[in-house]
C-alpha cells in the first residue's frame, strides 16, 4: 500500500512544483521555508476582506427578477472568500474549497487514532478547469518523514458530456475497481458505511472516496500503515468533519 501511495504522493508533489503557489497563511510553500510558522485555519481571522464591486450596469434591460438572480451569481462566483464562523474558507470560482482549510491537526489527533507531529501542510490545484483542489498533510512517524494523507475535493471535469460524474464515478470504482502501475489485476473497492450518501474504500491502496450529493466528489489517501479497522474508521471520522466545516463554508 504504501508503495503505491509513495507514488500517488510523488505525483502530487511534482504537481505542488508545477502549481502557483497562494500566498495563504495556513499552507506551507513546497520548500517548507515557512516551517515553524503558525499555520493555523484561524490566521485571517478577523482581518477585512472587502467585497468585490459589481457593476449594476451590466444588467441594464433586464427585469428586476432576472437582474436579482443575475447579480446574486455574479457576487457569488466573485466572492473568493466565505466566512465560516471564525474561519475564512477559500472558495475557488467554480465552488471548490480548500481542502487544508477543511480540517485541522489538532482535530485530527483529538478525535482519531492518527497522532501528527510538526505538520507540513501542501496545497496544489490540480485541476486545470478549477475542478480539483488538493491538500497533503505530512510529517515524520517512525523515521518516514513522507507519512502522511492527501485530501481531494473535486467537481465535474466535464459536464457537457457527463451529467452525474460524482455518481458516475463512484460506480466506475465499485464495478471496476482501480488498476495501479505495474499490475494488471484491479484492486476492488468496497462499501463504507457512515460516510456521506455514498463512499468507497480499499484497504490495499489506501484510498477511500465519498460524496455528499451528485457535484461534489471527495477523495482521501493515507500513506500510513494501519490496520483496515482503524483506517476506515478514521476516514469516517475525518470525512464527516471535512463535509460538516464544507457546508458551513457554502451556507455562510
């Protein structure tokens, strides 16, 4: 399992490379240069975002109930940031939200069996349309300072040709399973119960997918060695309090 993942994880920091790195306080560069800094969720707390103007002439000629509609969605897709009680969560402009603002390691240690030391935390778009945002946790356990778990938030790639992707998918991988490099038997998915509406895991692969309804499709890989019992009850864990903190952020 976690040959595989070492390549999962190596994949996604040659991505963190490749990406423009946000200037975000809770995220850490992909040189570690922050480490030792305080990059807790709470950092733009309290700090004045201004909202973006709209200009209301765009919608000259319209009725008054188009022109409302209009500008709600227009103040929507231009809102950056959405405030969940005292944090600020990144919200990308196709709805995406950053996934290291989606939960905590002080969390994390309190409430699973998973025990974080000195976290770096790496966040990557990987999504060239804006439709998958990433975030690794990792630090050193054992004398591996690769341990760690990835986080994937994402949506429709392509919805001009498939409708229910999250649906879509999730079947794709309790059907087919997932065939990795360097094998040529799939690894099958199964049923995890307590997650979302739907949710997936493979113990082999350490790789567990849910969702929440048929937009938005989350992904959560651990590059850890823990028994099946114990990995699926952190992700149950970790995934209930990922979609709670996600809905606050888009009921906000």
């Amino acid at each position: 399992m976690k040959l595989n993942n070492i390549l999962l994880f190596a994949c996604f920091i040659c991505l963190l490379s490749a990406c423009k790195s946000d200037s975000k306080a809770n995220t850490t560069e992909g040189d570690d240069t922050h480490e030792g800094h305080d990059h807790s969720v709470d950092d733009h707390a309290g700090h004045d975002h201004a909202q973006p103007k709209i200009d209301e002439h765009k919608y000259d000629g319209l009725s008054e109930r188009e022109k409302t509609k209009m500008m709600a969605i227009d103040q929507a897709n231009a809102n950056k940031i959405v405030s969940s009680g005292k944090k600020k969560i990144d919200i990308s402009s196709r709805g995406l939200p950053n996934p290291c603002q989606l939960i905590t390691p002080e969390w994390i240690n309190k409430n699973t069996s998973l025990k974080i030391t000195d976290p770096r935390i790496k966040q990557g778009n990987s999504g060239a349309g804006n439709d998958s945002w990433s975030c690794f946790f990792q630090w050193e356990q054992d004398g591996d300072p690769n341990t760690g778990f990835l986080i994937n938030v994402m949506i429709n790639p392509v919805p001009e040709e498939v409708v229910d992707y999250p649906e879509t998918y999730m079947q794709a991988k309790r059907v087919d399973g997932e065939t990795m490099m360097g094998s040529d038997k799939p690894f099958p998915y199964k049923r995890l119960d307590g997650l979302g509406i739907e949710a997936l895991g493979c113990k082999d692969l350490g790789k567990y997918y849910w969702r929440i309804d048929n937009e938005y499709l989350f992904m959560l890989a651990y590059n850890i060695e823990m028994s099946d019992s114990a990995q699926r009850a952190a992700t149950v864990k970790i995934g209930n309090e990922i979609i709670k903190n996600f809905k606050e952020s888009l009921n906000k």
